[in-house]
C-alpha cells in the first residue's frame, strides 16, 4: 500500500462507484423511513468559491449520518437560476440568459461533484426552465383566483442601476440588496401577493417551531410586527372659504391612545391621497407640493432611520381631537409613511420623534402621562417620556393608570362611534413585479373588453420570447417582442395583450422544495400523497441572511398551497440550521466575506487538485462551530492534510 495518500485515484473510484452503483438515489415511493435533508439551492453564478461549500458540506455530512442510520435520505439539488446577473450578462456580453445560465450549472455541478456530495440527481429542479415555470405560473393563477395576488399602483423601491422595482426587504440601508445603488421611490402599477392575509398564522405558527434558531423566529417576529391599538377619526374643520374636500375626517392608527389628550397635531404621509385636495387653493399649496416632491426621493427606510433630519410643512388645514374638542394643526412629515391609513397622531411629550419635530418647528408640548415618582415638570423635559404612568390632563382618565385608560378610552371611541380597537402588522404585501427580462412571465392578459384575465392553464407555461431587447431603461424587455405581447383573450378570444412584467425571483424558491418531490411530473405542481409522506423537510441548511426573505415567504406559499387543498401540512421546515459565513482577509489586511469584490476568494479547483476532496470537507468541517462566523486559513488545510495522511500511514502499517 501506498505511504502516501493517494487521493485522486480513491476519491474517483468512490464517486464513480456511488455513481454508478445508485447510492444516492431515493425511491420516492417505497421508502419506509422518509428523512429529507435539503440544503438551499444556489443561484448559477459561475463557480463555487470554498465559502460557499460550507453550506453544502455540512448538509453532506447529515445526510451520509442519517443514511449509516438506516433512514432513507432524500438528499436534491437544483437551481434558482432566474435572476439579475444572468440579464445583465447579456446586456453586457450579448450572451443569451439562458446560454450563460446553462453553462454555469454545468459547472457548479461538476464542482458539487467534486466536493464528493451526495445528491440524487434524477430530482434535480432549474427553475429557469419551463418545465418548472409552467407550475410557478400555475400557482400564481390559483393564488389569483383565491385573491391572493392582485395589481395596483404602489409607491415602490425603484433601483435605477438594476432597472427594477425592489421588495421592502430587499433594500438594506437605504440601498439595493444587490448593487449596492442608492434606492430611489417610484409611483406604478404592480402585483403583489397578498402575505398580509397570513399575518396572524406566521406570527402564531412560529411557536410551532421548535427546530429553528431562536434568533430567526425573532428576526420574523419582528418582521410581522404585530400591535394591538385602536383607529381613531378625527374631523376636519372646514375651510374658511367653504371649499369641499372629499371626506370630513382623517383616521390614524395608534397603540398609545391614552396619551391622546397630549395629541397637539396631526402628520401626513407625504403620499396621502387625501392630502393635495386638502392643501389646494391655499396659500401653503405650492409649498406643501414641492416638499411631496422631495421626500418622494427618500426611501421608506431612509424617513425611518434615526440619522435622516425629519421634516415637515403646515398644510394649513386643523382637525378637532375628538376626545376633548381642542383645534390642532394639520401637517405633512417625511418621517410619515403610507402605512395603514398614512397618519400619525403626534404627542410630543410621549413620543421621542414627535419632541424633536415640535421642537423643531416650535409646536405646543403637552403633558398627559406623569411619571410613577410625579417628577415629570413639562418646561424641564428635553426628551419625551415614553414609560407607563399615570394619566394627567387628560379629562375624565386623569389620574387613572394608563394601561387601563387605554382600554376605557379605546371603549369610549367604539361607544361614540368615532374609533375602533384594531389589530395592526408591520408586515406588508409582497410585491412581485419586476421589470426584467429572465423572470418567469406572469401568466395574466389585458382585454379592453374583459378586463385582466388569467391565461388558460392549457396555455402554460407562457414561455420567455427570445425576440427580445436587453436595454435597462426601466422598462420590461417582454415589452420589445411584439409576437409575446400580442395575443388572444383567453376569456373572449379577442386580440390582448400579455403582461409585460416578470416575477420576483423569490417566488421560484418560495415552493421548489415541494417540486423535488415531483420533478418528473409533468400533469401537477404537487403530488400531494407524495409531499404529504416526505414533508416538512426534516433538516434544512442555509443562511440567516434568508430569515426574513426565502424562508418568510416559503412559510407563507406552503400556507396557502395547504388552502388550495394540495397538501396537509402548513410549515415547510421542521428543523432549520443556519450555518456561520466562511470569511479571508483581503488585499486590504481586513476579514471580510469571501468575494470577488474582496479579492479573498479561494478557489475549491486548486485545494482538491492539491489536497483532495476529504482534505477540504474535513477542514471546512472542523474551521470552526458551524453556527457561527469563521475564518479560513490556508495553513488549517494543510493541517487537514496532515492529519489524513496519518490516518492513511496507519491503515497502511496495519
């Protein structure tokens, strides 16, 4: 026997024999002790780099576990392979998405490969491909049908590098997720899934996931927002030169209402559709309009962050608090967004924001709530008091323990018919439209004399034209191929036409996990004794950069897949890791994430023709716990290295 290990020979025949000998492949059917252990399915870059292995190694080496155990592992691979990169390839290059996209897998799957993972193939999913499309469109017309998805203008997160609308949580500091492009905001027509009506049950149903990180569950707790207030309605007093408006109230939103008596003005959301009729014809019209136009450039975030100066202008209009009949003053603020009804009820005393804008532009402070040592002096505060007390100034609840003046005053609103307790959410609905070209297309059509209407479920999938343009002017590409947007009325059979946009690519790994268990069904999405026998995944792997992104949304389209009646369960993943970032230091001398924008990748090619495949699975491995961040060290590898080679030296001895 060779001293020396000789790795390449091995690894080989091993891959070979576990290749040619079935090993990693699963029969749906006949297992008797299912267990699904999947890991995320990645994008189609271009190759691998070792930081990207972690997830997949550490997924390898549960599932080899669990098959010594004698489970029947069920252990697929696919790709998520629409999205951005691959169009802006073509704008580029000229090379065709799907060319570029083609050859990518390829190599990424040779890599997997060579890392020695154990995939069963035969299950492999590319949601760029019709055959996976087809079933992504087919799930948006069911959601349509169900009320689940629906278009309307929208305020939105526009990209201007990317050319694209961005989703809420696709926006990080005020920024593309992707480009890192400073976000600006845009006013169109989109779709959107309506996540919003599966608030309550991704709130509740996180309590039934005992197999997740804590950190996750809080991450989308928090995400879901959920508080309990009431909507107030406050009159408008009428103009004095007798002008109409069109309703004579404006309603807000507020957990707090016991500090409603120190309420000295109202703020509007810059975008309130109420608030141009209400300014117009005064004279602080023009100025109220060119502050809308400003703010219009500041991303949601942005008005929320602490650090942006928060602003605002007198629309010259006042309301009544309807609770002791005083006068305030009617304004507009950036900090203000279009949330529920897009109105803030300000206490300045109460409420850290509202103090520095009355402070700000000098607006009245008015105490309600007293502290527990009745120590609060209103002329000596310089910040807002935001702790329980009890209620001072405040009519017939003064003196009365705020917490409990929240439940008679909320009583009193519903009782006189000028308020309403009422649940609120942060949580908003998800915005899908995008205006690229490699997305799947979604299936609905324009009639002048039906309206929208959905395509025919026989007509699917709707295929991507090749006839197309790639220009990033911010306008879908679908749009150039006049043989994709002209078309028949799927209701009346007269000449339509489709719709231009495509889908958010996180609606393609929102369901994919249910596909692996029917990838060579070509008549359903899901079949359903199948997915029934092999779900939840018992093991899922991947990062906690997904918390409030692929893995909300999974939970949500696994939801209402349960209320389309095609499975039984209701939470895709019974238990979740999430693996620590593999980080190198760069050029500069500082740790960072491995990218080629760092310069710090390692490439897995020149470490398995150097060390081998079990090298690198044993020090990827053993860099470190694997829930936490790590950093990658050529002299660990060796070190790995050594340490086989002993083994080998051994078994040879012996």
């Amino acid at each position: 026997m060779d001293e020396n290990y000789p790795f390449h020979s091995i690894e080989k025949n091993w891959q070979d024999f576990w290749d040619g000998n079935g090993d990693f492949k699963t029969d749906l059917a006949t297992a008797e002790n299912p267990y699904y252990c999947l890991m995320m399915f990645p994008y189609p870059s271009g190759k691998l780099h070792v930081g990207h292995g972690r997830n997949y190694i550490i997924g390898d080496a549960v599932a080899r576990y669990k098959k010594m155990q004698g489970l029947d592992v069920l252990t697929p691979m696919g790709w998520d392979s629409f999205g951005l990169p691959a169009e802006n390839a073509a704008i580029k290059t000229g090379t065709p998405p799907a060319e570029y996209t083609a050859a990518n897998i390829a190599t990424m799957k040779e890599q997997l490969r060579a890392w020695g993972c154990m995939y069963d193939w035969d299950k492999e999913v590319t949601s760029c491909m019709p055959d996976y499309y087809k079933w992504t469109q087919w799930l948006f017309i069911q959601f349509y049908k169900q009320g689940l998805a629906y278009k309307k203008n929208s305020n939105v997160n526009w990209c201007p590098d990317c050319a694209t609308v961005l989703a809420n949580e696709q926006v990080v500091d005020g920024a593309c997720e992707r480009c890192d492009s400073e976000v600006d905001q845009k006013s169109m027509d989109q779709w959107f899934f309506k996540i919003t009506d599966y608030a309550q049950r991704l709130l509740d149903d996180l309590d039934t996931l005992d197999g997740w990180p804590t950190r996750v569950k809080t991450m989308q707790k928090n995400w879901i927002g959920r508080s309990e207030g009431a909507e107030i309605d406050f009159p408008i007093v009428p103009r004095e030169d007798g002008a109409g408006d069109n309703t004579d109230k404006i309603s807000c939103y507020t957990t707090r209402v016991d500090t409603i008596y120190g309420c000295t003005y109202m703020a509007l959301a810059p975008e309130h559709p109420e608030l141009a009729t209400l300014v117009a014809g005064l004279p602080q019209e023009q100025e109220v309009l060119e502050f809308i136009k400003a703010s219009s450039k500041l991303t949601n975030l942005d008005r929320e962050a602490d650090e942006v100066e928060k602003e605002g202008r007198f629309t010259g209009r006042y309301l009544i608090n309807p609770y002791n009949g005083e006068k305030i003053e009617l304004w507009v603020g950036n900090y203000v967004l279009m949330y529920g009804t897009g109105a803030v009820m300000a206490v300045p005393a109460h409420d850290h924001r509202d103090f520095a804008f009355a402070k700000k532009y000098d607006l009245p402070i008015k105490l309600s709530i007293q502290n527990p040592d009745n120590s609060l002096v209103l002329d000596e505060m310089e910040d807002a008091y935001t702790e329980d007390g009890t209620c001072v100034n405040s009519g017939e609840y003064s003196g009365v323990n705020n917490r409990e003046a929240i439940k008679r005053m909320t009583a009193t609103a519903e009782e006189k018919g000028f308020g309403v307790g009422k649940v609120n959410f942060r949580l908003r609905d998800w915005l899908i439209s995008r205006q690229r070209y490699w997305g799947a297309p979604i299936p609905m059509v324009y009639c002048a004399d039906c309206g929208v209407v959905p395509e025919k479920e026989e007509n699917l999938p709707i295929l991507l034209p090749t006839d197309v343009e790639f220009k990033a002017e911010g306008e879908s590409p679908l749009k150039s191929s006049e043989a994709f947007m002209n078309c028949e009325c799927p209701s009346c059979g007269k000449p339509a036409t489709r719709e231009s946009d495509t889908m958010d690519t996180f609606v393609d790994s929102s369901w994919y996990f249910l596909r692996y268990l029917s990838a060579q069904d070509s008549s359903q999405a899901v079949d359903a004794a199948t997915a029934n026998k092999w779900m939840p995944v018992d093991q899922y792997i991947g990062g906690i950069e997904h918390a409030i992104l692929h893995l909300l949304y999974a939970r949500f389209f696994t939801k209402a897949i349960k209320d389309l009646g095609l499975i039984d369960f209701d939470e895709p993943f019974k238990h979740l890791f999430t693996q620590g970032m593999i980080c190198k230091k760069g050029p500069d001398g500082n740790l960072h994430k491995m990218s080629k924008s760092k310069g710090n990748v390692v490439s897995p090619e020149e470490l398995l023709e150097k060390y081998g495949a079990d090298t690198v699975r044993l020090y990827t491995l053993f860099i470190g716990p694997p829930e936490k961040e790590a950093e990658w060290q050529d002299t660990g590898v060796e070190g790995a290295s050594r340490f086989l080679k002993r083994i080998w030296r051994r078994v040879a001895e012996n």
